[in-house]
C-alpha cells in the first residue's frame, strides 16, 4: 500500500521544532512516503508566510527532501522549484509556467506577470 503524508508531517520534519513530532514525521519520512503538489504547495506556503524562509532556502530544501521522498509530478514541481528561485512569480504561476516548459501546454491568463514570462 503507498503512504501519502500530509504537509503537517512535511513541516515537522522540515522545521525540527518538536523533538516529539519531529520522531515521529521522521518515521513516517523514512518509508519514503508520496507528497502531492497540492501538499508541497502548502508547505511552501507556510515556510515562507509563517517562518519568513526564503525562496532559495524553501527551493533548496525541498530539492534535498525530494531523495527522501515521492514527489508526485517530480520532474514537473522540480522545474516549478527552479522557477519560484530565478522568478517573482508565486508558486501557482511557476507551476503553470513548468508545465509549458516541460509538457509544452499553452497557458492562457489575465495576469500580466505571468503573461510576460510566458511569452519569453
């Protein structure tokens, strides 16, 4: 059976600031679970709104935790990691503009940050 774990689980191990949950998320990590994007998504979101990482530091991370565990799509938010590091854009917009680059989908958008990237 796969396990998938939650981005609490992610956190925790991440932020080692509970010796207690910190055991426990690592057992969960060592049986190299499956994180979903919508997971990653989130732990991104708390690492830099909460806990003011920054953006090299949340890419570099989770690169590293990536030969820990299943990223699902793992080529496709590696690529979104390396466009949130090189580009103000937020996490979503970097996801939509991986998928371009890598799946060669046409993105269609109101946003103007976003359209000027993806017209390069």
């Amino acid at each position: 059976m796969k396990t998938i774990c939650d981005a609490n689980i992610v956190l925790r191990y991440l932020m080692h600031d509970d010796d207690e949950l910190y055991n426990k998320a690592e057992k969960i990590i060592r049986k190299s679970p499956h994180v979903s994007l919508l997971v990653l998504s989130e732990v991104v979101y708390v690492l830099s709104g909460t806990y003011h990482v920054s953006r090299a530091e949340i890419v570099d991370t989770l690169i590293a935790l990536s030969n820990e565990v299943v990223f699902e799509e793992n080529e496709l938010f590696i690529k979104t990691l390396e466009n949130y590091k090189s580009i103000k854009l937020d996490l979503v917009d970097c996801y939509l503009l991986a998928r371009k680059q890598i799946l060669n989908e046409e993105v269609e958008t109101f946003d103007k940050k976003l359209e000027k990237v993806l017209r390069k």
